[in-house]
C-alpha cells in the first residue's frame, strides 16, 4: 500500500511505527478493534485509510467491516481534525439565551459551518446537546474549556486566544475559563 502523501516507501514504513506498536499490544483479534482504533486515532489525530487498511489486514477483517464499526461510533474520524475543537451547546437552556447567535458568530470567524475543520487545521466546529453547564448559557467549550454565558462579541478574542496559546503568548486555560464566570 503506498503512502497517502506520496512518500516513498521508507517513510511510509515510518509513518507505520505507531501503529505497528499499537498492534503489537493486542492480539490479532477483532476483539481487539476498537482499543486499537482509539489509540491509532489518539496517535494520528484520526483514521486515514491507509491506516484502517492496515488494522484490517492485521485483524484479518475486510476493510469494509472495518469501516462499518468507524462509521458506526461518532467518537472516529475519518477526517483531519483541528488542534482545537469548538463544541457550540445548542440544548434547550444555550437555544433559549442565543446559542444560534453565537454559533453564526463563530462559523463567521472561522470561515466554516458546523462540522468543519478550517484550512489552517487549526479548529473543528461541532454542535453537542447541553453539556450540563445550563446556569452559564449560552455555553461552548473549546478542547476541555468551558465559556459560559456567551455573546456574538465575545467569540473572536476567545478563539484568538486559542490561536495564541497555540503559538505559547497566553498563559493556560483554566478547566472553566474566564467568561463563564
Ligand atoms: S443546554 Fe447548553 S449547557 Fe445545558
């Protein structure tokens, strides 16, 4: 199997090392799929093909039933995610006090709908149902932060502060940030 990116065949076998350690800590048994799959996206940040392909053959599954148990549970990817996810609450208590609002503001930021990943691979947009912070709505949470009791301004200083972090200018987040309280 050749390499997604065009690499010849030393770096592919490179690219394989993790997974190859991954494999090598579960029996080869379809059992043993979805410890697998998680580690290997933990590893590559999702599930390209090239990488199922080589799950499959390990387990001795078809690529297809493979596929199927990816497709299946919503915590796979099949896409490249950002180093940062946004998830939008649009539960009953966020819809109420303006999650729609906020939602359109932050797609305007970052140039993509729900379900998107910018260009940059820098974020992921998601929508979630509540995600039991209803007394700080409308609510997001970027990776583990929680920002509560959001509006339309306050969206592009909390998503350059990802950015910034990202670049280490910024001090850590806190597990419920600022805004939320
Ligand atoms: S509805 Fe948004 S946190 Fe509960």
């Amino acid at each position: 199997m050749g390499c997604v990116c065009g690499h010849g065949k030393e770096s592919y076998e490179k690219y394989l090392e993790p997974l190859r350690e991954i494999l090598a800590c579960y029996s080869p048994e379809q059992a043993s799929l979805i410890p697998i799959l998680q580690e290997a996206q933990e590893q590559y940040g999702y599930l390209p093909k090239d990488i199922l392909g080589e799950i499959a053959d390990s387990l001795q599954m078809s690529l297809a039933k493979v596929y199927g148990v990816v497709t299946f549970y919503t915590q796979f990817h099949l896409e490249p995610r950002g180093k940062n996810v946004v998830r939008v609450c649009t539960g009953t208590a966020c819809h109420v006090r303006g999650a729609a609002e906020v939602l359109k503001a932050i797609e305007d930021e970052l140039g993509v709908e729900s379900g998107g990943t910018t260009e940059d691979l820098e974020f992921t947009l998601e929508t979630v149902a509540c995600i039991g912070a209803c007394g700080l709505a409308p609510v997001i949470m970027i990776n583990d932060d929680t920002h509560g009791r959001l509006s339309p301004d306050k969206v592009a200083a909390i998503l350059d502060s990802y950015r910034e972090k990202q670049a280490g200018a910024v001090p850590e987040h806190g597990a419920v940030a600022a805004t939320a309280v």
